[in-house]
C-alpha cells in the first residue's frame, strides 16, 4: 500500500522554493484560511488523508497540525460510523456531486463527541482530475442542544395540554379550521379528535349565530386587537347547549407572520346559573314566606268551604255554578303557588327532571289539552305544525308540558280574542326547536332578555291586567336549560306579536336524581278498608287560623266525624280531656308555640299513643316533609288539602282502630 504524502499547512513548507502564480494563490489561501477558530478548514487528498490543517481545526478536534497531517480524516468519525464505511461514502458522494452536506456526531481527540455541520467540496486540477477535498467543519454542539431543548419544551407544553382535563384547548388555521385537539375539549364539546380536526370551528356555534357571521367576525377581531373573550351558548355534539366562556388569541411565528389562533373554552353553565340564584336568593326566601302565610293559608277554609257545600242537599244549579267558579279559581291560585314552590326549588337547586325517553308529538298535544280552557274560553285557534312520524327525545314529560302551557297561556292572555296561535315544530341540526307564536300585545326592543327574570313584568305595554306574579318565563327557562336547551324571544313590536323559541337536543346524557316519594299511607290497609267504609272517627284540628280549622271541622262533621277545635297548643291539650282522638290534624306555623311543640305535648299524653298525627302546612318542599317526619307526624298535608287526601288520613286511622280492635 502506498504510504500517504506527509504534508505541512497547504504543502507550504514542503516546497518553499517555488514562485509559481499556483504557489503564491496557496500561500494567500493559507494566510486567510490559518487564522479562522470557528470553523475546522483543512484539506484531503483523494483517498481521504488530511493534507493542511487550520487554527479552528485545532480547536475544534483537539489534534495539533503535526499529530493529525498525513492521518485519515475517518478518525473523526464514531466506530458506528466507521462501520457503515460512512467516511468513504461522504466523499464518493462529494466527487460524483461535487459537494457534501452532513450533520452528525463527530469525535475529538480526547474522544468526547460533538455534534457538527460538514461540508465536503470536491477539487480539481487544470484537466479536470480529483485532486483532493476541502472540507469545513462546524462545531453546532449548543445550537443542537437550544433545538433539542425546544423541541422538549414543545412535548412538554403540548403534554401539558393535552392532559387538561376541564378546559377545551385547541388550534385553528387562519381560516378557522380545527388542527388541534386536547382532551378536555373533548370532554367539553363531545368530540373526538378524528371527528372534529379539518372541521371549521363555527360547528360550534347555534344556526342563527352562524348565519349571523359570529364565528369569523370574533376570529376577526382576534387578529386584529390580539386577543378576545367572550362568553355565550355553544353546541356540544349531541346537540346540547352549555354557556361558554372563550378566549381566542391570535399566533404569530417570529417574523410576525399570522400562523393561526390559540381557543380555550370554558364550560360556565353552573357559575351562570349559580350567579343567577344568588343574584335572587333573597328576594326568593322573602317571597316564599309571603307565600306559605299569605296564600296557602286563605286558600284551605276556602276549598274546604266548597266542599262542605258539595255536602248539602239538592243544591241549586246557581249554587252549583258558583262552587265550580270558585273550584276553578282556587285551582288557578294553587297553580301559581305551585309555580313559586318550582320556582323556590330552582333556586335553591333542588329540582329534579324525571327523564325517560318521549315522543314529542305527545308533550305538544297534552300541553294544547291543558292550554285548552282559557284558549277556548277566549275563542283562539291553535295551530300545530310538525312533521309526521314520532320525535324521540330523552326528557321529563310533566315537565316540558308544564313549559308548552305556560308559553300557550302567555300568548292567550296577551292576545285578543278569536286571535291564532300557531305552535311550529321542526328538527334542526342534532335538535329540535319548537316555537309559539302569537297575534297579541308584543314586546319592546330591549326586553328579550329581561322577561325572562325573576318577577320580571313588561308593564310599559298595554294589555290585561292581569299579568300574573312574573316566574312563568323564568320557570320555562330554568326547566328548559335543564334540558340541555335554550329559549329566546323575539317581537317585531309592539302590537305585532310574539315569538318564543325553544330548542333542545334529541340526544343527551341524564343523570337520574333520587327522588324522596312524601308521606303516604298503607295501601293495601286502604283497600281492605274501602269495601267496609270508613266508620265515624273522633278528630282533633289545630290550627290558629280560625276560618281553616272552622271550615274543615265543619266539613269532616258532615261525614259522620266527632270533631273537637283548637286554635292553639294549650288548648289543644285541653280538649283532648276526656276526649282521645283517632286523628290529630296539627297546622305547622302557628305563633308562640308551633305544630312541632303541639305534637310533643299531645304525645306525652299516654291516651293518644295510638292517635294518628297529621301535618297541615303550606310548605311542600322535600325538606319539609324530612322535617315533619322526624318530628314524628305520619303525613304531611300541603295547604290547601284536596279532600280525598283528608279521606286518605281518615281512612288510614279507621284500618289502624280496626287492627287494635281486632
């Protein structure tokens, strides 16, 4: 093998003598090059050997030009890279091309590596021969090591939010297109990463937002002001509406150039709603105390005053007119009391939606039936438009209607007679939107939003005078925003009608909340008892109020009962001298001393041990039936009591006589 041509710098020193024009060119070419520290500049002969050698080479590899001239340049390379012959292929490749680039690790001599940038350039002779290679060597170890670590740091980051759980952050293109997806957008909107990425952001967003041109007017201003947050009602997947907090911010690479926008979403429903009930938890508690002493209570002598006169002889059919009035109005006031007892339970959170699959056809027509007395009474036509075939939805049936009636009494009251009113139902994108509209009074701009509040009243426009307590469209919301849905109004103004939309989803998940069934007595103790009759019974009535424990003794003396009244606890106590009573009714909320101290007294008493006690109360709430129950009454009567539940009470004290008389 023959030996390689030991060589100084540039082959200067090897031939100091000669003055061609070639030589002088090397000597300028090793001036220049020599003195460079950051860059290895040296030479190869053909077969890889290292010819010259500069400052930076020296500094860079760690060899002195003497130890490392007349060497193979392969001993830069690792023993990895030795073995795949990678040296000789640089320079096959550099004298086919005439040039090589490569990165990679190269060795020095004490044997750490670094990592570095080479360039191989062939070179020739006059005649076109391979004469050798120069080769440039950079040592990017630092630069290798800031790509690396930001490259970690982008894992990191993108790891970071890809494990938020509870909030939606994802990318959009320029145009506002998905091109990235965490998992808590996933939880979020409902959507996996294959099913949204390449779809346009504004699937996000409630048709009339769309067609409105929201979602590209808030990527607008994004771009423009840098940032922007928003909140307001977007879609999930299934179709279901929750409030949204959103913040876009517009991204930017480091020449300035717009790269896309950076979204986070944040589901608010709860801190929305739990604003809501705040902001009316006051006048809510003050309301109900209004309601339980101000209303229940005159209704129960009424009702039982109706159903002592049901009692009489061969009434006339004036009087018997006169009871069905004064049955329907007491019937209209229990309905708004009952609204207010839903209303005190949304804003204390303790409604519940009794869900189940449903056909919307039927909710619509058993909400018209219900509508039906005060739409006839009034000579208005309902229309029902919906498409044929069955619209199967997960939902509270009771619930729904309940919304349908309030929304149909609404447009009968605030509409003349012989108007029409017109119920549109239709599907629409994963939901179902359902409206009412109407022919009547309207609404003013700037009231779509704040008749929905609570005891909200829009009185600056003319109409009947009987508007109501205000919670019918609160209620509507609140039940329908359970549903996972949304209601809004519109009105071309006033004079020109109303129009109430509803929309909710056709598929969603329900949570089923335990539901605490009231006080109820033994049926099978009642049916036994039902071909027997109930035998007279002695009652004990407490109530403050005079009129109800007046009318109701009245009303239980009709049907065969010995009846003792007392309007107070110490009196009650007193009348049940000599006197035991089968039953005890006891009002709750008298003064001084109230209807849980009364039960106490009357149970020390030995001889009315066996004495069924029965709460009367306008208070109906799941908490106040607990209450009564571990203060020890057996029912829990809610004023004004229907007359069948007295029946109930009675008929369970008979069964219990005739046991211990057995």
């Amino acid at each position: 093998m023959t030996e390689p041509r030991t060589m100084t710098t540039l082959d200067a020193r090897a031939t100091p003598h000669r003055t061609t024009p070639e030589a002088h060119r090397e000597r300028r070419f090793e001036a220049l090059v020599e003195p460079i520290e950051d860059y290895a500049i040296f030479l190869l002969d053909t077969r890889g050997y290292v010819s010259s050698w500069n400052r930076g080479a020296a500094r860079i590899k760690g060899y002195e030009a003497h130890e490392i001239i007349g060497q193979h340049f392969s001993r830069f390379y690792t023993e990895e890279a030795r073995t795949r012959r990678w040296p000789e292929h640089e320079l096959e490749q550099a004298a086919l091309h005439g040039r090589f680039n490569d990165e990679g690790w190269r060795v020095r001599k004490d044997g750490t590596t670094f990592w570095a940038n080479v360039v191989i350039t062939a070179l020739h002779e006059r005649d076109g021969s391979l004469s050798g290679f120069a080769k440039v060597t950079r040592d990017l170890t630092a630069e290798r090591r800031q790509v690396e670590a930001l490259r970690l740091s982008e894992e990191r980051f993108r790891l970071l939010v890809e494990s938020v759980s509870d909030y939606a952050i994802f990318m959009l293109d320029p145009q506002g297109v998905v091109v990235s997806w965490n998992s808590g957008a996933t939880n979020l909107k409902g959507y996996r990463p294959a099913e949204i990425v390449g779809q346009h952001f504004s699937v996000f967003y409630a048709p009339e937002e769309i067609a409105a041109g929201r979602p590209q007017r808030e990527l607008r201003r994004a771009k423009e002001l840098g940032r922007v947050e928003t909140e307001g009602w977007r879609v999930r997947k299934d179709g279901s509406m929750f409030w949204a907090n959103v913040t876009i911010t517009a991204v930017h690479d480091s020449s300035g150039r717009h790269t896309g926008f950076a979204k986070v979403t944040r589901d608010m429903t709860e801190s929305r709603r739990t604003a809501e009930l705040e902001h009316s938890s006051e006048q809510m508690k003050q309301f109900l105390a209004m309601l339980a002493h101000e209303l229940r209570n005159p209704l129960a002598p009424v009702r039982n005053a109706v159903a002592t006169m049901r009692l009489a002889k061969a009434p006339s059919p004036e009087i018997e007119q006169a009871q069905e009035m004064i049955d329907r109005q007491i019937a209209h006031l229990t309905r708004l009391v009952d609204d207010l007892l839903d209303v005190g339970r949304i804003t204390s959170g303790k409604i519940e939606l009794r869900e189940a699959p449903l056909d919307l056809r039927e909710v619509v027509a058993h909400a018209i039936d219900a509508a039906r007395p005060f739409t006839a009474s009034r000579g208005q036509r309902v229309d029902v438009q919906m498409p044929a075939g069955t619209l199967v939805m997960m939902g509270d049936h009771t619930r729904l209607v309940q919304v349908l009636q309030n929304l149909l009494h609404n447009a009968s009251k605030f509409s003349p007679d012989d108007s029409r009113i017109v119920v549109d139902v239709r599907p629409v994108a994963r939901a179902v939107q359902i409206e009412v509209r109407d022919e009547g009074r309207g609404l003013r701009p700037g009231t779509y939003e704040s008749i929905f509040g609570l005891f909200s009243q829009d009185r600056a426009v003319p109409g009947p005078t009987d508007n109501g307590l205000g919670i019918g469209l609160m209620l509507c919301r609140s039940i329908v925003e359970l549903h996972g849905g949304t209601i809004s109004a519109r009105s071309d103004g006033p004079g020109k009608g109303s129009t109430f939309t509803i929309r909710l989803p056709f598929a969603r998940e329900t949570t089923h909340a335990a539901h605490q069934p009231p006080l109820a007595p033994d049926t099978a103790e009642l049916a036994a008892l039902a071909e027997a009759g109930i035998p007279p019974l002695r009652v004990l009535v407490v109530d403050d109020n005079r009129d109800s424990a007046d009318s109701l003794a009245m009303l239980l003396e009709l049907k065969g009962h010995d009846v003792r009244v007392a309007y107070g606890a110490a009196q009650a106590c007193n009348e049940v001298d000599g006197f035991t009573p089968d039953v005890a009714l006891i009002d709750i909320a008298m003064p001084e001393i109230d209807g849980y101290a009364t039960l106490r007294a009357l149970r020390a008493l030995p001889p009315l041990s066996q004495t069924l006690f029965a709460a009367m109360t306008g208070f109906g709430q799941t908490a106040d039936i607990e209450l009564t129950r571990e203060a020890g009454f057996e029912m829990h009567l809610v004023k004004p009591v229907d007359v069948t539940l007295f029946d109930e009470v009675l008929a369970l004290a008979a069964a219990r006589l005739r046991r211990r008389s057995a």
